[in-house]
C-alpha cells in the first residue's frame, strides 16, 4: 500500500489521524458517552472515565458483581447500579 501513495499523500494521512483518529471506535465512543455524562453531573458527584465505558474483562466482572448486589433484576438494574456508583441518585 505504501507503495501506491507519495510521500504527500502519507503526511496528509498522519495530520488527518492526529485531528481525527480512526481505528479505535470503543475508546472514541467511551469519551463521547463519558462526557456527556459528566457535563450532566452535579458538582458533589463522581465523574465518569472512559475506561469504565470500554467492555474490558474487569468490566464486564464488575458489571456481574453490580448485577448480584442489586436488588433489581436484569439489565435495569445493572444500570441502576452503575449510576449509583457515580453519586447519581
């Protein structure tokens, strides 16, 4: 591929990933969603990272656990959960 570019062509690439990268839709998607909840925030809650967005392992361990402690059931309660653990009430 390299090769069927010009030196030009490859430097308009690198500037272009540098404005606006490609490749990585869950981190991109994760600091969206990260911040508009943080701007939905109070000033005495937790803000959101990305990484608690992203489905890692951890993630989804954490999630488990969140689920067993709700006392709801299914993926509503899940969610309660996780928002409760951000300070929202």
């Amino acid at each position: 591929m390299l090769a069927d570019i010009s030196p030009q062509q490859f430097d308009e690439w690198i500037a272009i990933y540098g404005i606006e990268p490609w490749g990585d839709d869950w981190n991109q998607t994760a600091m969206i969603v990260a911040e508009i909840h943080n701007r939905a925030l109070a000033k005495d809650q937790l803000p959101m990272d990305p990484r608690d967005v992203v489905p890692t392992l951890e993630n989804r361990r954490k999630l488990r656990e969140a689920a067993e402690q709700s006392q709801g059931s299914g993926l509503s309660a899940v969610w309660e959960n996780r928002i409760n653990q951000h300070g929202r009430k």
